[in-house]
C-alpha cells in the first residue's frame, strides 16, 4: 500500500509543478504584452517630440534672424541719415541750402 501512495503524491507534485510553469509563463508573456505596448506607445511620443523639438527650433531661428533684423534696425536710426529722413518726412523740414519747388496747381 505505501507503493501506492508515493505514486498517487508524485502524481500530485506533478500536477502542482506543471500548474506553477503554466502560472510563470502566463505572467511572463503578459509582461512581454505589456512591455510591447508601453513601447508602442513611447514610439508615438517620441515621433510628437521630435516633430514638437523641429518647430521650435525653426522658431528659435526665426528669433534670431528677427533680433539680427532688429539690431541692425537699432543702429540705422541711431544714424545721421535716418535723422534727417524723419525730419524731411514727417516734419517737413529741409536743410538751410536746398531749394523747395512746390508744383503749380492747375485750375
């Protein structure tokens, strides 16, 4: 009878071994789900990321060609000649030795 009782407590060992393998393998494959999907997804961000970094810096290089605009501007109306510009536009001034010749309007 002992014979007959080893045999029946191997079978169970090995209905219990082979249940801890199909439990180990179920949570290793829905870990590699997992793993699968969260990649899938930081792919996706990444591409926005890349698209996001490409037109900000296309603005930073628009930036800088505008404060180079600006700068350059700066320094023109710090000038003599944007001065007398102004004056002869705006204000209607003229230098003391050039002559004004104003059209004759017809009636």
């Amino acid at each position: 009878m002992k014979v007959w009782g080893r045999t029946r407590r191997k079978k169970k060992d090995r209905w219990g071994n082979r249940l801890a393998i199909i439990g180990i393998s179920v949570v290793v494959v829905s870990l590699g789900v997992v793993v699968n999907l969260k990649s899938a997804s930081m792919k996706k961000k990444d591409l926005e990321y890349q698209a996001r970094e490409e037109t900000l810096m296309k603005q930073v290089e628009q930036e800088e060609s505008r404060a180079a605009e600006l700068e350059e501007y700066r320094v023109y109306v710090q000038t003599k000649q944007y001065i007398e510009e102004v004056a002869k536009q705006k204000l209607g001034l003229v230098m003391p030795d050039e002559i004004l010749l104003k059209p004759v309007p017809k009636n």
